[in-house]
C-alpha cells in the first residue's frame, strides 16, 4: 500500500469510494460529491490546493493523498493542511484530516495511512503536527494514539456539535 497523489485516472476507482460513502456514511460522503460533476476539474482543485492556488476562502494550502493498494482501490484519503492559520484550523481541524472508505475500517489502514503521511508532513516542514477527532470517535482517536499523537484537551466545537479531542504528533 502506498500514497498517491489524485491522479484523473483514478476516476473508477474514486467513485467507487464515494459510492461506498453514499451507501454508509453518507453525511461524511457529501464532502466527496464533487467528483460526479466533474472529475478532473476536481482532481485540478485538490492539486491546486497543493500549491495554494485559487484557494477557497478560509482554505489554506493542502496536500491530498490516497491510500491505494496493488488493485489500484482507494482505500482512504488524507488531507494535510500546510499549516492551521485560521481559527477553525487551529482549534478543530488541525493540520491532518483522513477518511477510510466505510466498508474498509477496522482493519489498521487509518493507522497505516497516518503513518505513511509522516514522511509527507515532515517534508512540508512541520514539526510539530496537530490532529483532532471527535470524542466519540474512539476509532479515530486510536489511529492518532498509535501514530505517537499526544492528547492536548477536549474542545467544544464552535462550528459543529461535537467536542473535539485535540492530539500533538511529533513529526521529526
């Protein structure tokens, strides 16, 4: 398994991601549906981002990886944010945001992700990365722990309804 960055060739296998999303998780999918309307304007986007280009407001730079395996699936995503110079940023989302396709969790590839990001992370320069999840989300909060994540504190969420448990990972 490897990371990737978002390839327009990876169309098939991205919606096959997102339709895993639709059929579980489908509040958590919405954040995918983009990709229907137009694949590789959006795969432009997630590059774009990459180099802070044509940033949405309150976005900043961020690289997309996917996690796929020998078949070509994805099997999560992780997104790593440059830095967290905006208040939601600093406070809920953090540097490092992930999803693992529904129908493939609890099975370490959250944790195998995280940790593959690492190399990722430090080549951005960031020392010191911080990374959230909700507090009732003990899966999530368990990748993080196994990733060397250092719990800070609980938050309650300013745009949300959840309280956000805030970790520390040393990068380098």
């Amino acid at each position: 398994m490897w990371l990737i960055s978002p390839r327009v060739e990876m169309e098939q296998a991205f919606q096959t991601f997102y339709f895993d999303y639709v059929a579980h998780d489908p509040l958590n999918g919405e954040y995918y549906a983009e990709c229907l309307k137009d694949f590789d304007g959006y795969v432009e986007r997630l590059l774009q981002e990459a180099q802070g280009v044509n940033l949405r407001p309150g976005y900043v730079p961020c690289s997309h990886f996917w996690l796929t395996d020998e078949q070509q699936h994805i099997i999560g995503i992780i997104r790593i944010r440059h830095n967290i110079d905006n208040p939601f940023l600093t406070l809920e989302a953090g540097h490092i945001g992930y999803d693992i396709c529904p129908s493939k969790r609890g099975k370490g590839y959250g944790k195998l992700m995280l940790s593959l990001a690492r190399e990722e992370i430090s080549r951005l320069g960031i020392a010191r990365a911080l990374v959230t999840a909700n507090k009732e989300n003990i899966a999530s909060r368990r990748v993080i722990e196994a990733n060397g994540g250092q719990f800070e504190r609980y938050v309650q969420s300013e745009f949300f309804t959840e309280c956000i448990a805030r970790y520390w990972i040393d990068i380098r």
